[in-house]
C-alpha cells in the first residue's frame, strides 16, 4: 500500500493535529511552606520552568538461556523513572536561587554558615532530613492544540525532590543571554492521566492468588500429615505415603 499524504492529514487532523512541545507547564501539589517564600512559590514555579523532559519508562529484561535453543529475554523489574530535570530562568533579585537552596538544605543541611552545631530546619550541618518533611508531588500538563476541547496529559511524579542544582556559568561575554539553573529532582512514584483506576475488589486476577496460597497450604498439611503418621510399617505403607506428598505436590504444581 503506498503512502497517501491527504489520508495522513486528515487522519493528524482528526486526532488534533502535531502536538506542540512549548504547550506546558509544571505544577507543585502539596508544596511544603519551610522552602517557599512571598517572593516565590507554586506561581513562581511553574511560571519560570522553561524546560522538562517527560519521564520515559524502562522495564529491565533478564535472559533465561537454555541447551540447545537460543536465549529467551523475560522481564525483570522496572527502573526507577526519576530523576527529572527542570531548567528555570534565574530572576535578577536571585529568588529562584534562593526558593531551590532553602529547598535542597531541607533536603539536606549543607551549610555550616552559623557553626559546625547550628542546625538548620531541625538538623544539624551535614544532617539529612525526613521525606515526608521536603518532598512534594510534581505535575507535568501538556495541553493539546485543539482549541474545540480543552484536552490535558498529565505526568504526576510522587514524591520529589531536588538533588542536584547546575552550576551557574557566569561570564561578562554573555551580555545578551539569560541566566537559567537545571534542577534534578528525584522521584518515588510516577503516574500517567491515561493511567485508568481499578479498585482492589474489581481486579482482574479474581481468585487466583488466594487459591494458590490455599493450594500451598493443602500441601503443607499434606506434609505435616504424613510426617505425623510416623515411619512406615510395611513397603506398601511407605509407598502409599509417597504417593499422598506425590499427588499433593502435582496438585500444586499445575495451579502455580
């Protein structure tokens, strides 16, 4: 089949056409108040966030190798989809600077500006802090160029927190650039809006799990049954216990 050009416009036009990559904004939920200030704070950082990379998500294969086949990859785990950088324009009154310092000295206390025991947010020089006390979630809206329906695919990372800040290149030849820092932040949990919700009690495993664990302790019983009817009195009573353990484990086996 060749390629037809009129089908493939209208084809992008009907789904809204090319998604824009400027059409963005990065949101704070449930800021913590110990780092943000009157000057900057949720407004302030999602206004000033220039650039940041939708995280991608990697799942780890293992290969199973096997005689006389050739090798099998198998899923693992997956990786952790952090961290996330973020680039933020630097105002000339040096807030931003000073809304991702504070941040990341709750995170952990770096400075020993007031004494090697002078503590900052409850924690000494060099100490680290609680998560639940520095961390936040973080939203990524893409919003579509569709003007008939407003349309948003949000990234929601959970729990974040910075862990890095760029240096800052300074330098008198740079008379017509901005000042920008990147930020790394680390993330527990990542979820997408196209992500649909299920409720425990309407999982599609059903059963199954319960009737596993039900079939592992049958064959536990089993066992213990056996053990307790003591040694075997004839060759006919061994074999018949054999065969109890025997059955039991097949049993187990073909539901697992």
């Amino acid at each position: 089949m060749s390629f037809n050009i009129s089908k493939f416009r209208s084809t992008f036009e009907r789904l809204g056409g090319p998604a824009r990559a400027n059409l963005f904004e990065v949101t704070m939920t449930s800021p913590k108040r110990s780092h943000a200030n009157s000057f900057f704070g949720p407004r302030e950082f999602s206004l000033f966030c220039s650039n940041v990379s939708i995280p991608g998500i990697i799942i780890n294969e293992v290969n199973a190798d096997y005689t006389g086949q050739m090798s099998k990859a198998f899923p693992q785990n997956i990786t952790n989809p952090g961290p996330i950088v973020c680039t933020f324009m630097v105002d000339s009154e040096h807030h931003t600077l000073t809304f991702f310092h504070n941040w990341i000295r709750e995170v952990a206390n770096y400075s020993k500006r007031n004494g090697s025991f002078a503590e900052y947010g409850g924690k000494l020089p060099h100490e680290v802090g609680f998560k639940s006390n520095y961390s936040c979630d973080l939203g990524i809206r893409h919003y579509t160029t569709d003007n008939k329906a407003f349309n948003v695919y949000e990234t929601t990372c959970v729990k974040a927190f910075p862990t890095q800040i760029s240096p800052i290149q300074l330098s008198w030849a740079d008379n017509d650039s901005f000042l920008t820092i990147d930020v790394s932040f680390s993330i527990e949990d990542i979820y997408f809006s196209s992500d649909k919700r299920v409720s425990p009690g309407n999982s599609s495993r059903g059963s199954g799990l319960l009737d596993i664990l039900g079939d592992v302790a049958g064959f536990a019983d089993t066992v213990r049954g056996v053990l307790k009817d003591g040694r075997p009195t004839s060759i006919q009573d061994a074999i018949n216990k054999l065969n109890r353990v025997g059955d039991s484990f097949g049993s187990l086996s073909d539901n697992i």
